[in-house]
C-alpha cells in the first residue's frame, strides 16, 4: 500500500500571466513527480498541487524565489488517509 | 443473501464489492422500474454495469448519467449510487421524477473505472487512471477523460504514459471508454450526457478541446446557472459555470466534447465539493449533503432535457 506520509497539498495564487507560466513550468518537472489537483490555467484560479514529502523543500523554495503566493491547504495527506480508514473500518464494523 | 434487507450505509464509502452489490439490490428491491445492464467490461476484465431506469417502452429518449471515470474521486461513486436510490424511491412520489421516467429512460453508470477504484482501495488512494499496460513504458494506466475522440491528443492531455492525463494511444484505446461510446452510439437515443467528477465545485458545458463557445452556448449556459442555483439553494455550496475551456483549462478528448460533439445537445460536467480542504479525501459525513445538493443540479437539467425535446 502506497503511504503518503509527509506529503502536502499546497494552494498557489497566482498573480499574473507570467506567474502561470513559472507554474506550467514546474508542473513539466517530472522528477519533482508532483500531481496538480488543479492545473495552472490562468491568474484568475488557483493551482491545487500534491507534492511528495522529499520534494516539498524544492518546490516552496520554487515559489519563494519568484516571490510566488502559497498556503499549505495539507499538511500531511497521510494524517488525512487514515482518518479515511478508520472511518471505513468503523462503517464496516 | 436476503436481498430484501436494506442495510447499505449512504453515508459511507464502500469497495466495489459493497457497491456492485447493492446495484443487485436496488435492481431486485425495486424492480417495477430499475434493472441492471453490463455493458462491457474494464481492462481488468471487471464488469460495466449500468443502472437503467425505465417504466416501458422501446428506445425511448434517455438521460446517461456516469460517475468514477477518475477513480480517487470517490464522492463520486458514492454520490451516484444515493442518487440511484433516490431515482427509484421517487418515481410515483415526486411528480416531476415520475413524468421524466413516463417520458425517458435514465442510464446511471455508478463506477466508470473500476479497475482504478479497486487500486484506490488495495494500492494508491490518488490513483486517477485506468491499469491498463502502457506498451514501451513502465507506466501503467490512461486518463479516461482524455480518451474520447473529440480533439484527441491536443492541448490539455499528456503524451508521457506516466503523466496523470495520459491520453493513451489512441482515442476510445480504454476498453472503458469504448464500453460507454459503443453503448451510446448503439442507443441512439441519449439526449443528455451528464457526468460526475468531484473537487473544485464547477458545472461545466462543452468545450475543452477548443476554446470556441458551442452553437447552443446561451441555452446550456443559462441552464448551468439554473442548475448551480439549484445546488446552492440547499447548502449554500457554490459552483462556477462555464465552458472547459474558460472555467480551468484547455483539455482535450474529453467526455462531453465528445457527446456534443456526437448530437448530445444537454452535456455536462459536474465537479463537486469541495475546494481544498481534503481534496479527494472528502469526510464520509459529506457523501450525504454532496449527494443531495448535487441532485438538485441534476435534476433542473433533466428536468429541462424533458421539456426541451429536440
């Protein structure tokens, strides 16, 4: 079973074109394996991304330097999967 | 198994075992008017199973409603199978429900991905593909949202086998894709194609593949606002209407381009709750409420497919 522990959703705001443009970037990292809940379309709507726990360093540290909004949105997806199970696991019960 | 036992929880999620077995029971507990179809089978060789909704006739005009096509988006399964539920309890109750079922035939596809939601389950809870095997890649599974032919390959759709949009090699390659479009395309009949997914509360007209509005963009606009004013008048939850293309991105081969483009003037997507607070990972305790506002939304769509023969 795949774990998520340490994984973070992160809410990015964009400010303008350029700003999506930096995103649509970041998101053609591969190697950052990074899943985009909401993909980077335009200033006016916010990117959802997942980001594993060994890259969530490099990715705030993406945004800081251009100086790009964020909020933590997760903090750790796995805290949230297992409140997911137990809730399952008390229904099955 | 006594199938008469009505013990299912609405407000939890399930395996596709649990699901799959209730559509029997929904299928023999109300049998005047639901009947269950298989109308192919996954990759996996799991079965499609439709829920049809029907008071006689043949070939009447027909409502496809589908759900799970991104198998972590698991509101949404579940939201279809109470929606199933409330279908068949209010046909000769709801007098808005049983006129649409005299006139139409309703066609609920609970679980599109069925292969994907099982990997939800045992393996990788954000899974959103298919498991199909990639030739040449270690990568497995294509996003079925991106699969239709309607601007297949274009902006919007990965070509990479180990990207989340994978389009796959080509249009209708998932054997789930094909399962629906061979349904449709067999029916002949379908008048509106709505479609659930979940996150980011939108309800979404064609197109995604382009960025052009469609020749009947005034009618499914002011039906979209109707039918997002209908979710917000329960809850409060607010949706975004729009096409694709303006209300998040260019994406292409999608489902309701397709069946737009195909004659299927009413088509629709669906995103629901919620907006970032868990993401795919929506409390059980908010099936319920997502389920029943969402049915408001539905049901002024079809209520107006109903009225609006064309």
């Amino acid at each position: 079973l795949q774990t998520f522990v340490g994984h973070q959703v992160l809410r990015i705001k964009t400010r303008n074109e350029e700003e999506v443009k930096k995103l649509q970037l970041l998101e053609s990292l591969e190697h950052l394996e990074l899943d985009f809940w909401r993909n980077p379309s335009t200033p006016a709507h916010p990117v959802d991304v997942r980001v594993p726990a060994n890259n969530v360093q490099a990715v705030k540290a993406f945004l800081e330097s251009y100086g790009i909004e964020y909020s933590i949105l997760i903090e750790d997806l796995q805290v949230v999967l297992d409140q997911e199970k137990q809730d399952m696991e008390y229904n099955q019960q | 198994k006594d199938r008469s036992s009505n013990s299912f929880n609405f407000g939890a999620y399930h395996t596709l075992d649990e699901i799959y077995a209730e559509l029997d029971h929904l299928a023999s507990q109300y049998s005047n008017i639901v009947s269950k179809l298989q109308i192919g089978e996954s990759y996996e060789k799991r079965p499609l199973y439709v829920l049809k909704f029907s008071t006689g006739g043949s070939n009447r005009p027909a409502i496809w409603l589908d759900a799970g096509i991104h198998s972590r988006e698991w509101v949404t399964q579940a939201s279809a199978i109470w929606i199933a539920k409330k279908i068949a309890t209010d046909y000769g109750q709801d007098p808005s429900i049983t006129s649409l079922l005299n006139k139409m035939d309703i066609f609920l596809l609970t679980v599109s991905n069925p292969d994907g939601y099982v990997f939800t389950h045992t393996t990788n809870r954000m899974w959103r593909k298919t498991r199909s095997k990639n030739k040449g890649s270690v990568c497995f599974g294509v996003d079925p949202n991106r699969n239709w032919d309607a601007g297949f390959g274009g902006p919007g759709a990965s070509k990479n086998p180990c990207s989340d949009s994978y389009h796959g090699p080509s249009a209708n390659s998932e054997v789930e894709v094909r399962s629906v479009v061979n349904f449709i395309k067999n029916h002949g009949n379908v008048r509106a194609f709505l479609t659930l997914h979940s996150y980011s509360q939108l309800l979404m007209y064609p197109y995604g593949y382009k960025c052009t509005e469609p020749a009947d963009y005034a009618e499914l606009d002011a039906l979209g606002r109707a039918a997002a004013s209908s979710i917000r008048s329960l809850y409060g939850t607010t949706f975004t209407v729009g096409s694709i293309c303006t209300t998040i991105y260019q994406a292409s081969g999608g489902s309701i381009d397709w069946s737009y483009d195909n004659g299927i003037k009413y088509s629709f997507a669906f995103e629901l709750r919620d907006t970032g607070n868990y993401g795919f990972l929506l409390p059980a305790s908010q099936i319920i409420p997502t389920a029943e506002e969402t049915w408001l939304g539905l049901k002024k769509i079809m209520e107006h497919v109903r009225d609006s023969p064309y």
